[in-house]
C-alpha cells in the first residue's frame, strides 16, 4: 500500500523534530506527495537538527524553532493539523543515563504536553509516534515481535516506552488517533555522523570519508538496518491507514549481519578503510542490548511494507551524500 498522493495533497502535516535525520527526509517526501508541510525543531546542537537538511525544500516547508518542552508553543502549533509526526527526542543511551531527568522532559513529559495539547485544541488529528527497539532490551528469542516483553535497559529506553504507552492511552481513552512504529538502526542522508549521539554507523561512516580508522566494539553482535527512505515509507503508509490506528509496528532490515561483517561491508562499499576491533568499554558494556533483529511480519501483512532498499544499496547511498557534504555536518 504505497503513499497515495490524494491522501496528502493539501494536508497540514506538523514534524516534530523535522530538521533532524528522519524529520527532514520525510518533510522532502511530504512536499513531493502535495502536503503543507510544518517543521518544528528545536535545533538545539545535541539533537541533530540541521538546516541544510531541509536544502532544497526550504522554500515548500515552514519552520518554527522550538522546543517540544514548550508547553504553550505546542499548544498553538497543533491547531489546525491533520496529522502529526511526532519524530522529536533525545536518542544517546548514554545521554539519557549521564542526564535522566532532560531525557525525562523531552521524551516522555513532553508526550504528554503534546498529547493534552491534541485533546483539547485537535482531536481529530492522526499521530505518528517514532518509538524504538531500544524498549524490548535484551531478546529473550529473535527474531523479535511486537509480542516481546519489554525490559528497557537504560533511561532513554524506558522513557520511549513510556511516550509511546501515552499516545496508544489517548487512543484508547480519548480516540485520538495515534499509532507507533518501533524503528531499529535507521540509516542514511541526513544522520548525526559528529558522534554516536544517533548511531554508531554515523561515527564509522564520517571515519571512513575522513580516511581515518574506526573502532568496532566487539563485533560479533547481530543488527538489522533500515534505510530512511523505507522508515519514511513506512511512517507514510500508517498515517494513511486507518487500520494502524491503536497499533504498535516493528520495522526492520532487509538482512542481518553481524557488526564484524557490517564493517567489513562499508570498507568494501567505500572501496577502501580500516577497523579495529577493540573490547565494549564498561559503560556502553552495561546497557548494550547484544544481538537483535526484528520480525517485521505484522506490518507486512497488515499494509504491505517491507524494506526495499538492500543494505550494500543504503551504505553507498549514504557514503555519497556525506563525500560530498560531510562539511555540514561537523
């Protein structure tokens, strides 16, 4: 069930977080598919957004700075929305472990100001809420369903869980339309590649185009990947479907692959490089999840979604934009 333009063209759409890695490529699909697009973010330099993110664009969106902690900001900026993609939040476990109570404000009190702001003043808005794999901890079986019991093994992870519990609660209660999709490892365009604040992969790729080493802790630890065009195709599609509404989705990769192998691949892709393999250091050793990869069936079979974006694919990708603009993102 591909994104249908008629759905929409025309349609207000508010981005949280929509200067950052999965906001900014969503916003360019919105503007392709004829929505009005509103981008709210924060840019606060820990977070990852961007403004050269939204190049080419910028002209087709609007831009509000401001910060989802904002409980009257929020307020105004809701009105008149058909939908909401609530893709803003604090993502560095060791963030979230070193300052609990910011990852506190953002990820989980801020839900709700957003939540009760919908209740009020848009009740008829459809939510899109980005969660994360981080909230199932460590697998007890895999490939991991949304069935799992969750067991969040930091902050930031328990604090996901519990925006997300928030937005399928005022569904239940409210009727609001809300759903969830459990994003694993995305990658691509537009990611935080300064530190590992977003993704390890980011470190490794600006590493690599740099002409510098990168470090792999460990190795043997197993990953899936998706590419953000297949996230944004997937955050598209629920939006449409009434049938996503209450619903919680995994998404995943089109492989698994160990991070070993993962790095061997990039080097491979970037026709040259280096890794070293080093031991997990202590701190990032005590919340790492080990192995995970997703069952994605249930989004499947219910819309039709599946990653169509190969890894080796999304690497060389994404490799090319940060050759060429990887001076922005420093």
């Amino acid at each position: 069930m591909a994104p249908r333009e008629e759905v929409f063209k025309g349609k207000k759409v508010l981005v949280t977080g929509g200067l950052g890695f999965i906001g900014s490529n969503l916003a360019a699909r919105l503007v392709a598919l004829g929505a009005e697009v509103f981008l709210v973010d924060s840019l606060i330099p820990e977070y990852g957004g961007n403004l050269f993110n939204i190049t080419g664009i910028e002209q087709k969106v609007r831009v509000n700075i401001s910060d989802v902690r904002d409980e009257h900001s929020m307020r105004y900026l809701i009105q008149g929305q058909n939908y909401l993609f609530n893709l803003a939040g604090q993502t560095s476990h060791i963030d979230s472990m070193q300052d609990p109570y910011t990852d506190l404000e953002i990820n989980s009190k801020a839900q709700l100001y957003i939540l009760e702001s919908c209740r009020k003043y848009n009740p008829k808005i459809k939510i899109i809420f980005a969660s994360t794999r981080q909230i199932y901890g460590r697998p007890e079986y895999l490939p991991v369903d949304e069935k799992h019991p969750l067991r969040p093994v930091d902050v930031n992870g328990i604090n996901k869980m519990a925006g997300e519990c928030y937005a399928l609660l005022y569904h239940q209660v409210y009727g609001i339309r809300a759903c969830a999709l459990r994003l694993t490892n995305t990658y691509g365009p537009h990611m935080r590649v300064k530190d590992a604040r977003q993704t390890f992969l980011g470190v490794w790729i600006r590493l690599l185009v740099e002409n510098k080493p990168f470090e792999v802790w460990d190795g043997d630890q197993l990953r899936d990947f998706t590419y953000v065009d297949d996230a944004v195709e997937a955050l598209l599609m629920v939006a449409q479907s009434g049938k996503a509404d209450g619903q919680i989705f995994n998404l995943g990769g089109d492989s698994v692959i160990s991070l070993k192998d993962l790095a061997d691949l990039l080097i491979k892709v970037n026709g040259g490089g280096r890794r070293l393999i080093r031991s997990f250091p202590p701190d990032r050793k005590r919340i790492d999840i080990g192995d995970y990869y997703a069952d994605f069936s249930r989004i499947r079979s219910l819309l039709g979604w599946e990653p169509k974006i190969r890894l080796r694919e999304g690497l060389l990708k994404t490799l090319t934009f940060y050759r060429k603009n990887l001076k922005h993102y420093l």
